[in-house]
C-alpha cells in the first residue's frame, strides 16, 4: 500500500468514527397522559384522542420529518397513556359523543407531561333563516 492508500484508509476511518456517537443518540422521547374531563371536572370514559406527532427532526434519517401518530380511548377515569414520543410538536384531538370536538397543538419538551382536556357540551346550531 502506497502512502496516498494509506492517508485515504485513515482518513476514512477517522469520519467513520466520528459519525458513530451522533448517529447512536436517541432523539430525546416524553411520556405523555392526557386527561379528558367534562366542564364540572368528570371524568370522562371512552373518549377518543388522536395523538399527532407533527413537528420535529429524525436525524436517524438525515433530517426527513418523523410521522408518528396514536388512536387511543379514555379509560373509566378520563386518561389516555400515550406511549413514549419524540420531543416536540404534538397534535391532540378528542371526540366524545355529547360534547364539542377538542383539537390543539402543544409544545412538548419534558420527559413527562400530563394534558388536562376540558370538553364543552355542544352549541345550538346557527341559523340565518330564523
């Protein structure tokens, strides 16, 4: 091997191990319990909640967007446990029959959160004929 093979092997070898740390990082994660109540502070069972990761980086594919997304129902005391999701922009939605449609964007950046969803009984429908 000549002294060029030889600079271009180390060369090469050099990046190589420089590029391992970075990539073995994990994007950071939280855990996520979202509470769902009615307006007089109830609990409120089988709701749905839609979780939407919507913004941030994985840089695990060379900073293409990473879509992740949950269809959860509320249990008999109002809470959703959403399992661990990246750190960042975070779409909630919640459905329940008898009650307003809720949906909000959250910045999340902690290891843990909990959400508390108030839903609102529906308003009468408008009318411009009466």
């Amino acid at each position: 091997m000549g002294l060029h093979t030889r600079l271009r092997f180390l060369a090469l070898a050099c990046a190589v191990t420089l590029a391992v740390p970075v990539m073995a990082d994990d994007p950071p994660m939280t855990n996520l319990r979202i509470e769902v109540k009615t307006h007089a502070d109830r609990p409120l069972e089988r709701a749905s909640v839609v979780v939407k990761f919507v913004k941030g980086r994985n840089y695990f594919k060379l900073g293409k967007k990473t879509i992740t997304s949950w269809q959860l129902k509320t249990n008999q005391d109002g809470i959703a446990k959403v399992p661990p999701l990246p750190q960042g922009d975070i779409l909630i939605q919640v459905i329940a029959k008898g009650y307003q449609t809720f949906g909000q964007t959250f910045d999340v950046n902690e290891p843990e959160r909990t959400i508390e969803v108030k839903l609102n009984p529906p308003q009468p429908q408008f009318s411009a004929h009466q």
